[in-house]
C-alpha cells in the first residue's frame, strides 16, 4: 500500500536528549514536510523540503534539524536546544512544493513527550 | 504573514443535526483544502477545491470555494457520531518561491448519539 509512515507512534525522552522522529513515504512525492501540533491549536510549519539534499526552515524551525539524503525519508530530529518539545509531531508529503494544486498528505503522527 | 480564520472554534450537536463551519482570510488563496483529523491520528484530506465558485461533495460533505477566494465552508448533513474530529481548512497562496500552504486553527465537532 501506498503511504507515509512515522515511527515511533509515542516517544519518550529525558531533558537534554536529542530524539529523532522517522518519517517514510511510498508515493514517490518530490516534497516532504513536518508539522508541530500543540493541544487545541493548528498545524505549525517546522521544516519543509522541495527536493533531495534541500531543506527550507519553517515558521518555528529553531531547536529542530532535518536531513533530506533520500527521496522517500525526511527525519526531523529534536534538539535539547528546543525549549518546549513535547508535542504531537505530523509528517506530510505532496507531489511537488511550489504548484496551487499541491494536495499534502499526511503521515499517523508521532506524540513525544518530554519526561 | 498570511492568516485563516476558522470558526466555529468547537461544536457540540445532536446526531442528525447539519453542520456548518468556514474559513475566511483578508487575503487571495488559489487553492482550499478540507482534511478531518481524529484523536491520536494525522489529517486526512476530506475535499479539495480548485476554482472559486466551485461547489464539491464527498457523501454528507459539501465544500464551496468563496466567489471573492477569500473563504471556503464546509457542510457536513445529518451528522453521525463517526463525524466527531477536528476538521481542519488550509488554503495555498502565491508566495516568494511559490505556492504556500497554510492550515486554520481547526473547528472540533462533538456529536451526541
């Protein structure tokens, strides 16, 4: 089956430890991008990537990096520089970054929780 | 930057009861989307509208792309319990690098059987 996936489903980490979030896509799709959500808000835009080996920041990248060294993997790992990190984390993908009909699809989510 | 205006916020209604929700921006979108997202679970796209005026149905839900492409709404009829979610709009805009995506802050329904 065609999809995105993301492991681990729930996450748990120490202060001070960097964690890294795996996100998988089967669709072929060029983009890739990663979203925070805190209870009751919307989607936060973190990092998105329009092609191989090229990332853009998003609107609250600081305390986050990315990696993009395959088309169908975009990891996001979480600093201890990030302030605030516990967070339902959600990966998307579309066909291309760029064009007005560029449908993201989302991947199950990841919950970290910052012990 | 760019912002979407959801409301409501939170509905709480009877099953069987019809719902409305909208998205509105001060700005110009191409394009909206509709996703429905459940507990502990990513978005899934539910609608997507491409051509202001257009009016598009998937089963009980009904999306319309506002004539001036500054709103959207969403219809859901004779809402069932399975309905309860957030549902989430998002518009793309043309921006520096191109078309951008960004997502209301959600409507969360709650059906009572």
């Amino acid at each position: 089956d065609g999809g995105i996936t993301q492991s681990p489903k729930y996450l748990f980490r120490k202060e001070g430890q960097n964690v890294t979030l795996s996100c998988e896509q089967n669709l072929n799709h060029d983009a890739m991008y990663w979203y925070r959500q805190d209870p009751g808000q919307g989607l936060r835009l973190i990092y998105y990537s329009q092609i191989v080996n090229d990332f853009q920041k998003g609107d609250i990248a600081e305390g986050y990096s990315v990696s993009r060294e395959k088309k169908e993997s975009f990891p996001l790992t979480v600093t201890s520089a990030q302030k605030n990190p516990t967070a339902f984390y959600l990966c998307a993908s579309s066909i291309t970054s760029g064009s007005s009909t560029d449908t993201q699809y989302f991947g199950p989510g990841t919950r970290l929780t910052v012990l | 930057g760019q912002q979407l205006n959801q409301s409501p916020q939170s509905m709480f209604i009877q099953e069987g009861e019809d719902v409305s929700m909208n998205c509105t921006s001060s700005s110009i979108f191409n394009t909206w989307l509709w996703y429905k997202q459940e507990p502990g679970e990513g978005p899934v796209l539910l609608i997507a509208l491409y051509k202001a005026g257009e009016l598009t149905s998937n089963g009980r839900l009904t999306a319309q792309f506002g004539i001036t492409r500054k709103d959207s709404f969403l219809n859901i009829s004779a809402s069932i319990p399975s309905d309860v979610g957030i549902y989430f709009c998002a518009g793309q805009h043309l921006d520096t690098g191109g078309f951008k995506t960004i997502f209301g802050a959600g409507t969360r329904l709650f059906v009572k059987a």
